[in-house]
C-alpha cells in the first residue's frame, strides 16, 4: 500500500519519535526469550529518574492489587514484559518530544490532551472490565502519535498544514486529515497505526486508534466488546476535549460527550464523578511525566451547563424518555422547499418534532444530532437521493432501527423491490395523500414504539443482571469472611496463600507463614461461657490484624485457630514477626462485661518456603507440626525449627 511506502521512506529518514538510551535498551531486552526479570530490572535501574517513574506508575495502573509495588524487580513481575516494554517506550518518547522545530504545533498541549485521554480510558475499563486498564492508557497516551511525526519530520511544512486549520470548524478531524493526505501522502491516522505496529501494539488497538475519533468509520457492530472498546476510547477522547478546549466550545463538547455516554449507559452523575476524579489525577500524573497542566472547571458544572434547546444532542439523547407516546421525532429530507414546508408544518401540528433537511448528504448530517425515531425522505433529489440515503443508512449500526418512509411517484414492481432492498420500510406515491401520510405514520409509530419497548425490555435485564452480579459480589465475600471476627476465612486463606506460592514461585521471593493457637482456650470457654470466648477470639483478632505489616494477611481457620500469611518475608525476619506478634497478644488486655482483663497467650508454628516443601499443603502441614512443637514444650512460645 501507499502509506506503508511513505511509511518506509519516513523511517529512513531517522526523524521518527523513536526510543534512545536506557529506554532502546529495555525495549531491546524485553524482546529477547531468554530474558530474566533480574537483567530488565538491572537495566532500568541504570537511569535513576527512570527507576523512580516505573515504579510510581506501576503502582497506579495497577492500584487495584492487593499488595504495593516496592521495586523495579517487582514492577517486572507484576506488569509482564509487554506491558513495562510499551510504558518505557512512552515515558522515553514524552521525555524526548517535549517541545520541538514545528512552530505551528503546540507540543505540550499534545502530551497534556494524550494524557488525560489515557487517564480517562484507564479509569472508564476500570468500570466496564474491558481490557487490562494498563493497555488501554498505553493506547490513549499515544492514540495520536502520528501527528507527533509529522510535526517531527516535516516541522515547516505541517506548521503550514496546521495553519489552514480553523479549530472551532465541525468536520476538523476530516479536514485535517484531507490536509494531510493531500500535502504528505498519508494521514496522521495511518502514520498512527504504522507506528503502534512496529512497537508491538495488538491489531485492535491499532483500529481503535485509527477510528476512534469517528467510531461510525470502523464497522464494529453496536453493543459488542470491540464496540464498546472503541466508544471508550472515543468517551474518553471527549473528556480530554471539554477540559482542554477553548470555554466557547465547550458546551459543543459536552453535548457530545454526553451522547456517547448514554450510548455506554453511564449516568450523567457517573461520569461528573468519574471526570473530576480523572482530572485530579491528571493534574499529578502531569508533574511526573514533566507536563503542563491547567485548572480546570468542576465536570458537574461543565455539564450541567449544556443548554436543551430543540434539536440539541442533551434532548435528542433523552427525548424517548420524556416525550409523549404520540409524538415521535421525525427527520424529512427533501431538495423541494414547499413539499418541506408544508410536511414540516403539518408534522408538527400532528404533535411531532421535526427536523428539514433538503438532501441525503445533509440528512445523514442530522442523523446522529437529531437521532430521529422515523425519517420521511424523497426519492430523487440532487448530490445523494433516496435510495443511496437509505443505504448510507443502514450501514450505520446507529442508524439501523430507524423507521424510514421513502415518497416516490415510481410504482413499478422492480422499483418499489429496490427501494426495499436499499432499506425502505414504507413508501407514500406522490402526490401526497395526507389521510394515508397519517396511517402510514402511525403504523410506523406502532413499530418505533415495540422496538423502544424491546429496548426498555434490555435495559431492564441489563440492570438486572448488575444488580444480580452485585448481590453474587457480596454472597461470594460472604463466603470467603468469618462471620464473627470478620477476617478472611479458611477458604480465603487457602486461596490467598495459593496466590502467594504461585507469585514466589515466578518470582524467587520468600514466604512464611505462621499457624496460631489461643493457649487454654477451653478453659476460657468453661469458666466464662461461649460469650467471652467470643469476645476473646474478636479482639484477638483486632490485635493481630493492627499488629501484623501491610502486606500480610490475618485468617481464621477456626476455633482458636488463625493464619498469618506473610509474602517478602524470608527466615531470618520472619521468625522476628512472629515473636512480636506473640508479645503483642501476651500485653494485651481482653475486655468483657463478664471478665474484665483476661490476659491470653497464643503459640506460633512457623513455616517458610523451601525447595523440600513442593506444594502449599506442606508448608501448612509444616506449621502446624511446628504449633503442636510449641504446645508441646509449654506453649506462649514460636517454634520455627
């Protein structure tokens, strides 16, 4: 093709944003088999400021582990080498291209929009479970690489290209994109993708970015993972927008920012508090990243201040919600202005919303602004008629549902066939007989309403199932808790310390665990009652969940049995652990209104991983011979030998 020749010839060039120094290196050793964790993390060690920013990011995308990021070793393990590859790749090129020789092109606002646009993607997967939400801020940061390499590589002659651009035009991205075609043989778009290929960026992604400025362009079919995906990106492309544009745009912005999110059912109230979140984090990720950022006004206002006026994006996204069941929402196209007129006005006097256009070109325009419920349409008209209008149509998923009446004085057979085949759901002969114009409408109005119906049917079983999907969520931790001391209970315990064993064994770190037994429990239970003995076993539980470190996890096996899984800890500061543990709980004073100041003990089994224990049931099998060990000599001791 075309672009991938100029691509070439541009790569020959040498003046492609491209990796350098410690970054070249990383990119080079993650792409090697027989690579080690040990040696990426050796090399990134070698930058300092690199090292630094790794880890902080690292822990950011990945917030919702369970256990912080502490090291370059572990940002390789827990990130995998495509990821950590792709996240050096970005901090080198923000680093290398903060500014530059195109006059005309506003480097840091570029980095400033692909930031928060990755942002914005990272938290919106976050909610819908997508995709890996550190892919998906990789793919927003550099979504629009390509314009970064045009400027890069003809900085005088896209400084010229930039300068024809009006920004406030609709149809920039088009414009823009002609501009670029016309003057360097291909677009910032395919220079994109061309780029995300070489670095190794899935297929998808590289669609995603090529389309997601006008997801309409890239034949995903509506409501589907791919789909979704791809108004994600576009979503969170908007929000950037609104923050970063000019303050008489950004009602513009926000309608259509709005619109897409119904389209993803999020709520205006969501997204408000999804979108100051996402600037909040923004305006930190910025001074780490070393970019400007700016102030920007509360989303609650942003978007509360979207004016509904007729035939906005806000009322056209809800009007099926508020309007009255006979009226619909009707688009008519037609080049001659009486025949517009007259059907506009008597449309309206019937109780329906309408808008004109005088041509398929301009219909399909008002299409996605009006989002018409019914579409009355002429057959021959100038630049697109009818039935060309009725297949540009239809190959809009968007558009597919609309009820399309098309007026015709051609009755043969042969045409009638082809303008159903092109889409038409019903046809009016000219000249118009407005008796059967009103029963044609209402038979398309009973069908508008069965499919709006059908679709109210699927948003209730969508809430449905989320609302089910929640109540699943809290059975299942329910069944993963001890309902008395509220710690994670045997089944957890065995889950967790699966997890761990699998972690140290890809990774080589140490594990320990301590097996812990209340000393003379019986005897509480005998003396006190049951009662007291449960008071006893919560705030046990309370001091050692207080006492334990961050990363270690507190089980109740049951009885007066509990688990301390400990990741990160090897023998010698295990054993350490456990005896404060031990001290702890023989300082503590257990209160009850029965026995006020029970003073307990506890004996400790400690157990590490060792290449002779193979499996976890071993290690567990090894503590608790290790407990009944310290029960034996005398209890109130740790026994880890």
């Amino acid at each position: 093709m075309a672009e991938n020749q100029k691509y070439e010839e541009l790569k020959a060039t040498g003046n492609l944003p491209s990796p350098s120094g410690v970054a070249l290196q990383v990119i080079s050793l993650t792409q090697k088999s027989d690579v080690s964790n040990q040696e990426i993390a050796h090399a990134i060690k070698a930058d300092p400021a690199l090292s630094g920013r790794v880890i902080k990011i690292a822990n950011s995308l990945v917030a919702y582990q369970t256990r912080p990021i502490a090291s370059v070793v572990d940002a390789v393990a827990i990130l995998g080498l495509n990821i950590l590859r792709q996240l050096v790749l970005s901090l080198s090129l923000v680093d290398a291209n903060q500014e530059g020789a195109c006059k005309g092109f506003n480097y840091q606002h570029f980095w400033s929009h692909s930031l928060l646009r990755a942002i914005a993607a990272q938290q919106l997967v976050l909610r819908g479970s997508l995709v890996s939400p550190e892919e998906v801020f990789i793919l927003g940061l550099l979504g629009q690489v390509g314009q970064l390499a045009l400027a890069s590589s003809y900085p005088q002659e896209y400084s010229a290209t930039l300068g024809k651009m009006i920004l406030t035009d609709e149809g920039a991205e088009e414009k823009l994109t002609d501009l670029e075609f016309a003057e360097f043989g291909l677009t910032h778009n395919q220079l994109t993708v061309e780029l995300l290929t070489e670095w190794g960026i899935p297929p998808l992604f590289q669609k995603i970015a090529m389309h997601y400025k006008n997801p309409g362009l890239a034949g995903f079919t509506k409501g589907d993972r791919d789909w979704r995906l791809l108004n994600v990106l576009h979503l969170a492309d908007l929000l950037a927008s609104l923050c970063l544009t000019q303050e008489s745009r950004r009602q513009n912005v926000a309608g259509k920012l709005l619109q897409v999110s119904s389209s993803l059912e999020i709520e205006v109230d969501e997204l408000a508090g999804l979108g100051n979140k996402i600037v909040q984090e923004w305006q930190e990720w910025s001074k780490l990243f070393g970019i400007h950022s700016v102030a920007v006004p509360s989303l609650v206002n942003l978007l509360g201040s979207v004016p509904q006026q007729p035939g906005s994006d806000i009322q056209s996204a809800n009007l099926s919600d508020h309007a009255d069941s006979s009226s619909l929402r009707i688009l008519v196209v037609d080049d001659d202005r009486s025949i517009l007129m007259l059907l506009q006005h008597l449309l309206i006097k019937m109780g329906h919303t309408v808008v004109t256009a005088k041509n398929g070109l301009e219909g399909l325009g008002k299409v996605a602004d009006f989002k018409p419920q019914l579409i009355i349409t002429d057959w021959v008209m100038p630049e697109m008629d009818g039935i060309e209008f009725c297949k540009a149509l239809r190959k809009n998923p968007a558009a597919k549902d609309i009820y399309v009446v098309i007026v015709t004085a051609q009755v043969s057979t042969e045409q009638l066939v082809e303008a159903f085949e092109a889409g038409a759901d019903d046809y009016i002969n000219k000249p118009l007989n407005f008796k059967v114009l009103g029963a044609r409408l209402r038979a398309g109005q009973r069908v508008v309403q069965l499919q709006e119906e059908l679709e109210f049917d699927r948003r209730q079983l969508r809430r449905f199932a989320a609302e089910l999907e929640a109540s699943n969520q809290h059975l299942q931790q329910l069944a993963l808790t001890d309902v008395l001391t509220e710690l994670p209970n045997r089944r957890n315990a065995n889950e967790q310390l699966d997890r761990e064993w699998a972690i140290a064994e890809r990774t080589g770190r140490p594990l320990s665990c301590m097996m812990i037994d209340i000393d003379y429990f019986k005897l509480i239970n005998d003396t006190y009652g049951h009662n007291v003995g449960d008071d006893v076993l919560k705030q046990l539980a309370n001091v050692l969940r207080s006492t334990v470190r961050k990363q270690d996890m507190v089980c109740r096996l049951g009885g007066e049995e509990f688990l301390v899984i400990c990741p990160d800890s090897p023998p010698e500061n295990a054993f350490q652990y456990a005896e404060r543990l031990r001290l702890s709980v023989a300082a503590s004073n257990i209160n009850s209104e029965v026995a006020p100041n029970i003073r307990i003990t506890v004996s400790i089994g400690l157990a590490y991983k060792c290449r002779e224990l193979l499996n976890v049931d071993m290690l567990l099998q090894l503590a608790d011979k290790r407990l009944y060990a310290a029960k034996a000599g005398g209890r109130n001791k740790t026994v880890a030998a």
